[in-house]
C-alpha cells in the first residue's frame, strides 16, 4: 500500500528515491558487464534537482571524457593515500549494522511494557486499534530511526558500489579536483603576501624632501617664510655665579635634608653625599642615585639627575631612552612619595634586573657548559633552575627526585610583628633538594657579584657535601670505621664541589675516591676499573645515594676485594672458589641474623685436602675470617655439603691486606690450625692423654701464635714396661714451625704429553718441632750434634729436637710416634754400645742408619790355631733403621758373622740393643770356625773329609766332621754341640758330643775316647775340661778350646781304626 500508514509509520519504500517533487519517471537501472544503458528520446530522470543521473552519461560523451582525462598534464599528481578498499569499506559496514541490530534488539527489549499489559493483569484480546501508548510510541520511534540510519548508510554505500564501475574515471576525476584545490589555496596565498608586503611598505615611505626649503637655509642660514617667535636669550653665567649657585644649593640641601627631611629620610637613605648641587643617596650592592631640588620652597618636590648601579654585571653608562624612562618614573615617585617613593621603586627596579640578570645567565649557561642539565624558568618576579635535570629513572615507572633553586624577592614582613621603617625586601633564595625543601640551608648569595654559575656551583657544592656527609656519618657509624680499622676520610669544599671528595680504604693501601660531577650529578669513582664503573651506575640508578650509598660502597669494596683476591691470591698459590654450602647453612653456622649483610670469599688451595676452605665474610661490621671443613653430600642420596668444623681466625678485621707476605703468612697459619685440628682429632680418635700450652719463643705469624701441644710419650709408644720408659720424661711437646712448598713430581698418564708444570706440580708441607728431654744425659754421651737430617741432640740440655714435615692435613702425631719409636730403637742401640764398652765404638749414627765397630777382646794369637800371630781386627757393621719391620744388617767382607747373618736380622728385628753384646760374645767363635775352615780347605779338596757348621742359633752351633771310614765302610761323622749356658753367673760355651747320637755315651768310641784322653780331662786358658765335654770362656777360651778340639780330629785322618761296634754315623743331627 503505497502512502498508507503502518502501525504509524508511512511506509514510502517503493516510492523513486533522489527525486525532487515527485518523479516523473523511473530510473533507468545499468546493465551489468554491458556498460550505460541508453534512454529513450535522450531523457534522463530527474536526480536532486539536476537534469538526469548522474551515472547515466552517453557512451559517446563517455568515451570523449575518458580521452580528455587520460591526456591529463604531469603536473596533476595521482592521489593514492587514504584509499580503503571497497569490500573492507561494505565489510566493516555489514559488521556496524550487525552490532546495531543487536543493541537495538536489546534496547528494545530492555524498555518497559504498558501497565495494563503487565503480570497478566489486562484481558488482552486482539484489536485492530493502534497502541499509541508512550512506551510503544518511543520502541517505534527507536526502530525508526535504527532503520532510516542504517538506510541511508546502504544508500550510499550503493551509490560509492555504482561508482566504482567508473573507478578509473572517478580517480582521474579526484586527481584533477586535488589539483585545481591546490591551485586554488596557491592563489589565495599569493594574494596575501602581495597585500601584506604592501602593508609592510608603509613603514618603509620617506617623506619627499623638502628642496626649496633647504636650499634658503643652506645658503642664507634662515627661510623668510619661518615666523620669528621672539625668544630672548639668557645672559651668560660666568664661573663665579656658577659656583655660588652650587654652593647655595648645596646648602639649601644640606638645610632640608637635616632639618625638615631628616625624618622622611628611608633607613637605606642615611647614606649621602652632597656635592656639585646635587645629593647622592647611596644604597650598597644595590645603587646610587643624585637628586636636586628646583625650588627654595622645601614643600617641593626632589628631580631625579642620573642613576648609577653598584652589582656586577651592569650597564656603566644608560642608553637616552631607559634614562628617561627611569628619570620620569622616579620624578613621579618623588612628586609622590617624596625619597621613600624613590628607594622603593629604585629598590624593586634593582631586584627585579638582578632576577632577569640571573635568568639570561642561567638560559646561557643551559646552551654552553650546562647544556641537557638545567632546566630554567621564569616566574614573573622570580625564577628557577633545576640542575642535574639530565638523570633517568634507573626504571621505566620510576620517579626521579628533581633539584632546583628559586630566586625570588622577599618582601622581609612578617604579619606576626608591627611594620617596621628599617625592614625592606630582598632577594630570597629556595632550595629544593630531592623535592624537599631545605629550610636552613644557609648558602651564601652574593648580590654585589651576580653570577648564576657561582650561585650554581655553591647551592651543588651544598648538595655533594649533604650526599658525602650522609654516607660518610653512615660508614663512620659501623664498627669497621669506628674502631679505625679502615681508613675513611671526607674533604669539603664550600665552592667547589669537585674538590669534595670521600675516600674509603678498599684493601691494602688502595682506597676508592668518590666524587660527584657538578655539572651532571653523576658520581666519579677512581681509579677507573670495571668494578668503579660499576658501582658508579649503583649510584647514579639508585634514588637516594645519601641513604644507599654506604651500602652501595660496601658491595662495590667487596667486588674490588674478590677481583683482588683473583688477581693476587694465585700467585701465592690460593685460587678463589664458589660457595661449597648454601647461603642458610652458612648464615647458621656464623650466627648471622637474617638482616644482616656481608659479601663472602671462598679460598682454597688446590694442592690440600679439598674439604678445607678459608671463608672471608666482608661487611661493615668488619671483615671476618673463617677456617670451614666440609662435609661432602651425596648426591645419589639426595644430601648436600654440610659444614663440619668452622672456627673463626683471629686475624685483623680491618681492611684486608692482600699483599703477598699477608697471603703467604695466611698460608703458613692455616696450614698450622688444620694440621692442629687434625692431631686433635686423631689423638681423641686413640684415646692419647693430651694438653695445650701457652706458646713462647718463635711464632712464624707476627702477634700470632699456635698453642704448644704436650703428649705423654708412653701414649705414643704404647709401652708399659718401665724400663722402656725410663731412658726418658714422658712428655713430648709439638710446636709449630711454619710451612714450606716443594715440588711434587708427578707420574704422567700413560701415552700422555706430559708438560714441565705438570711434573713439578707445588705440594705444600707443614713444619712442626717436637721435642723430648732424656732422662740421664750421661747415657746419650755417644750422640753429639746432628743424629739426623731432621733430628738434633742437645747434650747439654739433653733433649732430642725432632723436625716433622707433612702434608696439610696430615697428622704429625702418626709421624711422630714413628719417628719417637725409630728413636727408641737408636737410643736403645746406642745404649747398648756404651755398655759394650771398648770393644764396641761408635762410627755414625741416625735415625735410619747406624755405623759401628766391635772386636773380642783376646787376642787371636792366643789360638792354637797354625798360622803367625795377628793382632785383634775390628769389624765394620751397619744397620738400616728405616722401621721395626725392615730392618737390615750389613757387615763387611770377611767378617765371621756373615754365616749367621739371617740370624743377626732376626735378633735386630725383636732385641735390637743386644745386637752388640752377642756379636761380642761370638765373635771368638766364629773366628774359630773361620780358621778352621781354612784348616779343612786342602783336606776337602783332597776328599780326605768335610767340616760343616749348623747354627741354631747365636747361642747354638752344631759342627759336624765327616771322616773316611776303612774300606768298604760307610764314613765316620762326628758332631760337636756348642751351646751358650751360664755357670756359676757367667756365660760360657759348652762344648760337647750331640746327645742324640746313638756312640754319644759309649766309652769305648773312638772319638770319646781321644777327646777324652786329648781335651774333655785336660784344661787351657780360658777352658776347662768337664770329662764328657769342655766348658769355655767366650772372649778367650773358646777359640784354644776349638783349635784343640779340630787338630784332634785332624790328626785321626792318618789312622785307620776299626769300630769296636757298629755306630749309625749319617744319623741327622737336626733328629
């Protein structure tokens, strides 16, 4: 239904649109693909009032229009910005009417329902009538105008669709109206300059000369036209009336200013001079100003003559034009306010050129020397500089506290106090530091000398001396600077802030120099490393370096003192390591309080044992040093490293002295506590009775010393018996004595190319001394000086000093009880050669080799023996004394006991001290056996018979003859026992037939009965006959008894008897 209303809207969608009035005919729709469909009779509808449509054009007039435009000049740019593509432009749209769909369903939906139709409450029955109630007239109005908003949006979207057909026609189109746009603005521009420049000009006219004028006057010196005003000219004053005048005037100056001004005079105007007719007030740094009076009357005013300013810098002399300014205002002022008028406005006028002086300064300085640090305002009578204005926040978000100065006028009243003549304003100064103003800053103002850089330098030079002063008081509060165990030194300067400087102790003599750039703000540590820079940007990022900056300085001497540490400690053979333990762990085993701060060093020597570190925990309580044993985790089972020992070392807690002799005594010093540590321990480990004493005499560590440790001596040995123990005090005291490096040859890995540091790897060894006071010096008379490389013998004070050396670590009690029982055996073998006396004498002696001689005393022509007569020879025996278990006995060639050497080795091993005693007593013996080796040599070679020997034992030898029997008989051995066995308290040989052979009792033996008849009933020196046997004394009868006992059996060769019964002569003697 066109026209008709619906639901109160009229519906007019099927009427034409873009028609005026009305249309008279439809739209002629264009044919897709087939370009502009024609009308018929050339007739176009009516579109918005024109004559036609505007995309119905004729194919004829098109294809014209498109020739003309693509011959378009260069000089008409293509616009190709802020084009947007046709499907995004309909895509956004699509996506704009979707969302207002939406929003207007729910606003629909949202608005309130009539009453009558609410909770079911009306009979609501279908009705044709209109419901014009005003909450349905306004959903209706909203959708109405929803939809004609979203109409005229798809409108012209259709419209720009039809369009861009033509869009090449279109963007020529949009070139050429970009262009004539542009011609258009060029134009009216150009119109504007020419009438400007031709208002400029205006000022630039001269008045065309006057020729005529000119030319009268040049030549004639006047122009008749000019009327002559009749001036009459003053008679001339000569010098005289001058004078008087002046001197009038100055007294009728004098005469007001003392009698009827004196009163008026301001308090800044008592100084004044008067001279020349005129009075010159005098206002100090500020300015002075003459004054005169034209009249008598002193009812009449004061009449300014000249102005001069006394601060630097000012203009000497005032151009004509500020002097008349300044001579009209302070005239008006006298006229009213008389010389109160004038100081006021001179005084402000002052005030006010200093400020504005100060500011071109300070713009000046901020483009030259300060430039990017200052930021200058002016705030009408005032003004201020932020300096240091360069600072970034150290993060993003992070406030940067600002500095600045304001230099304003005071007006110097105070409302609490009655207005007082004297009080007048001033300069003023406000500093603001770190956003807080400074109440009493009292920094100096020079107002004679204005200079913003002065005043700049000074308000800083304030600043740097509160930013040191702070840190300095905060470092000085701390026991390390307190107790001056650090140094600390803080030098002000008042001008100058480069000239202030703080200066802390980092180690040794090197100190760090802290200083703040005046022009940045930024801190200046030196000397220049890594760590300087470094702690530098800490500074600068932190927002308050007056309350950080100690603790800033402590982390960065910290930093300074590990890079330190790296440098130096390597070379003394010390190699910083990483925390073995976790910060917790340590924090407990130091008793440090969760707040508490410190910096921690891990030293370790990598030639010890590798649970062993040096802890250096740098604070400003002090720096603190630690001796730390670590227990090692296991990994598989889930544990960390613990701490096992820890003890703190009394060294210094100062500033640490890195140097090489501080090192190298740190060494020695630890090397002797953890050796310490390690005897205590094993001496608890074996139950030893131990004490420690006070040390004295030698310490390796100035002002330190490790305490003696004192050992009973038959704790070490484990002896009970008495006699042992007596030879001396049972006491043993180890003392400490240093350490030293040597070189550690190594054995290289197989196939490997082994390098000369490898081989010759530092091992270092500690140094101990013990030393032990023998009971009864006189017993030790054969020791004298040196008994070995590392053991000495006082005989004076009796004390044997041993010289102990093991690794860091290791236990000196293990070495020592070695060494006291090495010791033992040499002072037991030592004693036993004393008592040997003159035939046992002392060659050599120490800890691992001894050297002596012995000889029987008898001499061997004694013997019956054939042979000449030989005095007694002594005979070389050494004995290697390296341990109780490996002991070794040498003896010389020829010497008779080298057929029981195995047996001397067993005696050695268990009755070492009395080795001497029985190579005495059997020295003869063997002798004797020797010779008669010799004897039976020729009767062996001859196989006439065979002598052989069986030692037993020392005390024990058995000699076996071996004899031809008659023929076809077996041959006849003979064995003689000789045993050592005491008689009647003395020792001696017994010499008899072995008890075992089976003729040893038979009377009628040939043996017995010639040994009977030929020793056993007979007696020689030093023997004597037993009738079964013989019994001799060991120096000198055993030899005779021998020699006799081997010539009677030699002499039986010659017989040949018959047995007077069978004997078993191969019985073995050993049965």
């Amino acid at each position: 239904m066109d026209g008709v209303l619906q639901n109160g809207v009229r519906n007019d969608r099927d009427a034409p649109m873009n028609g005026v009035n009305g249309t008279t005919k439809m739209e002629t729709s264009l044919d897709k693909g087939k370009g502009v469909a024609s009308l018929s009779g050339g007739q176009v509808a009516m579109t918005n009032g024109a004559s036609g449509n505007a995309m119905d054009i004729d194919i004829g007039q098109l294809t014209e229009a498109q020739h003309d435009i693509s011959a378009l000049p260069d000089e008409i740019q293509h616009i190709t910005e802020d084009i947007m593509p046709l499907g995004l432009l309909l895509t956004r749209l699509a996506q704009i009417s979707h969302n207002q769909l939406q929003g207007a369903i729910t606003a629909l939906a949202a608005k309130q329902v009539p009453q009558q139709l609410a909770n079911g409450n009306s009979d609501y029955r279908s009705t044709t009538q209109e419901d014009n109630s005003a909450e349905s007239l306004e959903k209706k109005s909203l959708l109405l105008d929803f939809a004609q908003d979203l109409h005229t949006k798809w409108v012209k979207a259709l419209v720009i669709t039809d369009w861009s057909k033509k869009a090449d026609l279109v963007g020529r189109l949009i070139d050429i109206r970009h262009h004539l746009s542009g011609v258009l603005s060029s134009y009216n521009s150009n119109l504007y300059d020419i009438v400007q420049v031709k208002r400029d000009l205006h000022w630039a006219k001269v008045r065309g000369p006057d020729i005529q004028t000119a030319l009268e006057v040049l030549s004639s010196g006047e122009a008749d036209w000019m009327p002559d005003l009749g001036y009459i000219e003053p008679p001339p004053i000569s010098a005289v009336d001058q004078e008087k005048w002046l001197d009038n005037l100055n007294t009728m100056l004098s005469v007001r200013l003392t009698l009827d001004e004196y009163e008026k005079i301001p308090h800044q105007f008592r100084n004044y001079r008067i001279g020349s007719g005129r009075v010159t007030f005098v206002v100090d740094d500020e300015f002075e100003v003459d004054l005169t009076i034209a009249d008598e009357d002193f009812e009449k005013q004061f009449w300014f003559i000249d102005v001069r300013f006394l601060f630097r810098p000012a203009p000497a002399d005032l151009s004509d034009r500020i002097r008349q300014f300044i001579e009209a205002k302070v005239n008006d002022a006298l006229a009213a306010d008389g010389l109160v008028g004038c100081y006021r406005y001179l005084h402000e006028f002052v005030l006010t050129h200093k400020i504005s002086e100060l500011y071109r300064q300070a713009i000046e300085l901020s483009r030259n020397n300060w430039v990017g640090t200052l930021k200058v305002e002016r705030l009408n009578r005032a003004m201020s500089i932020q300096y240091w204005a360069n600072k970034t926040p150290a993060a993003p978000g992070q406030r940067v506290p600002g500095s600045w100065v304001i230099i304003g006028v005071d007006s110097g009243s105070n409302p609490t106090q009655p207005a007082d003549s004297k009080t007048t304003s001033s300069l003023s100064l406000r500093w603001f530091r770190d956003h807080k103003e400074v109440k009493e800053s009292d920094i100096p103002f020079d107002v004679k000398n204005i200079s913003a850089e002065h005043l700049l330098k000074t308000v800083i030079a304030r600043h740097v001396e509160y930013t040191l002063s702070s840190i300095h008081a905060k470092l000085l509060s701390k026991p390390r600077f307190s107790a001056r165990q650090a140094s600390l030194r803080l030098e002000i300067s008042k001008e100058d802030p480069m000239d202030s400087v703080l200066s802390m102790q980092l180690v040794d003599r090197e100190h760090v120099e802290v200083r703040v750039a005046p022009i940045t703000g930024t801190f200046e540590l030196s000397p220049q490393s890594a760590v300087m820079v470094r702690g530098a940007k800490n500074l600068d990022a932190s927002p308050n370096p007056a309350e950080d900056g100690a603790a800033i300085l402590e982390q960065l001497r910290g930093l300074y003192e590990i890079q330190a540490f790296n440098r130096r400690a390597k070379s003394t053979g010390w190699a910083v390591s990483k925390p073995p333990i976790k910060p917790d762990e340590l924090k407990q085993s130091i008793k440090a309080t969760p707040q508490d701060q410190y910096q921690q060093v891990w030293l370790k020597r990598p030639a010890w044992n590798v649970n062993w570190y040096v802890l250096a925990t740098l604070s400003l309580e002090g720096d603190r040093w630690w001796l730390v044993e670590i227990t090692p985790g296991n990994a598989a089972r889930g544990t960390s490293n613990r701490v096992k020992v820890i003890t703190r070392l009394p060294l210094d807690s100062g500033a640490s002295d890195l140097s090489d002799a501080f090192l190298n005594s740190l060494t020695v010093f630890v090397a002797g506590i953890v050796t310490h540590y390690t005897d205590l321990r094993e001496l608890g480990r074996n139950q030893i009775k131990h004490d420690l004493r006070e040390p004295s005499g030698f310490s390796p560590i100035p002002g330190i010393k490790l305490p003696v440790l004192s050992v009973r001596l038959s704790a070490l040995l484990r002896e009970t018996s008495s006699r042992r123990r007596a030879w001396a005090k049972d006491s043993v005291t180890i003392s400490f004595r240093g350490v030293r490096n040597v070189l550690d040859e190594q054995e290289p890995v197989q196939g490997a190319v082994v390098s000369q540091a490898y081989r010759r790897a530092p091992k270092t060894e500690f140094v101990a001394e013990a030393r032990l006071t023998v009971a009864d010096k006189s017993k030790f008379s054969l020791l004298k000086g040196q008994v070995d490389h590392d053991v000495q013998f006082n005989a004076r004070t009796g004390q044997f000093v041993m010289r102990l050396k093991t690794e860091v670590g290791g236990s000196i009690v293990t070495l020592l009880a070695s060494r006291l029982e090495a010791l033992q055996r040499l002072v037991y073998l030592v004693e036993a050669i004393r008592q040997g006396g003159k035939g046992v004498s002392l060659q050599s002696v120490s800890l691992t080799q001894i050297s002596f001689t012995y000889e029987n005393g008898a001499p061997a022509s004694t013997s019956v023996f054939s042979g000449p007569s030989q005095p007694p020879r002594r005979w070389r025996t050494m004995l290697d004394l390296r341990s109780s278990g490996q002991m070794s006995i040498t003896l010389e060639k020829g010497n008779p006991h080298l057929r029981v050497k195995d047996i001397l080795s067993r005696l050695i091993a268990h009755q070492l001290e009395q080795l001497p005693l029985w190579l005495q007593l059997t020295l003869p013996l063997f002798r004797a056996l020797d010779k008669m080796d010799d004897d039976w040599e020729k009767i062996y070679l001859n196989n006439q018979g065979t002598l052989e020997y069986f030692p037993r034992d020392l005390q024990w030898i058995v000699i076996r003859y071996t004899l031809p029997g008659p023929p076809q008989q077996i041959r006849r051995r003979f064995n003689l026992d000789v045993r050592m066995r005491p008689r009647r308290g003395k020792l001696q040989w017994h010499v008899t037939r072995l008890e075992h052979e089976p003729a040893a009792k038979n009377p009628n033996d040939e043996f017995n009965r010639i040994l009977k008849q030929k020793v056993w009933s007979n007696h020689g020196q030093g023997w004597k006959g037993l009738m079964t046997g013989a019994a001799a004394d060991p120096h000198t009868g055993i030899e005779p008894l021998l020699g006799l006992i081997d010539s009677t059996i030699r002499a039986m060769l010659a017989v040949r008897l018959q047995p007077s019964q069978p004997t078993s002569m191969a019985a073995n003697p050993n049965a």
